[in-house]
C-alpha cells in the first residue's frame, strides 16, 4: 500500500518523527479508507549542507 518519503532538516526528536508519522498515517487512512498498517512510512534526515534550494544550500541560506 502506500509508501510516503519524508526528507527533512536534520535534528527532530524521535518523538517529533513518532508525531508526524502518525499524523501522516492517520491523514492517509481518513482521505484514502486505507487501514493504519498497510501505510509505510520513511523519515529522512537531511544535513543542511546536502540540501539545496535554487542553487543555494540550505546551510548559506
């Protein structure tokens, strides 16, 4: 079933992580009538230095 890739700025508490996840999962399962645990899921963590915006790392921003 679904899979959802969330990349991010580095530097969330696994409880934050935990919070979107869920508010993601359950966003998913009102919208799509997709049960809870048929959706995955992935957290990213993101140096600001590998991430770039026009051009820009988000470091120099």
């Amino acid at each position: 079933m679904p899979v959802v890739q969330i990349a991010m700025y580095k530097g969330r508490t696994p409880d934050q992580k935990a919070a979107i996840a869920e508010a993601v999962t359950k966003a998913i399962s009102k919208t799509a009538g997709i049960p809870d645990d048929a959706t995955t899921i992935i957290i990213q963590d993101v140096e600001k230095h590998d991430w770039a915006v026009g051009g820009v790392q988000a470091s120099k921003q």
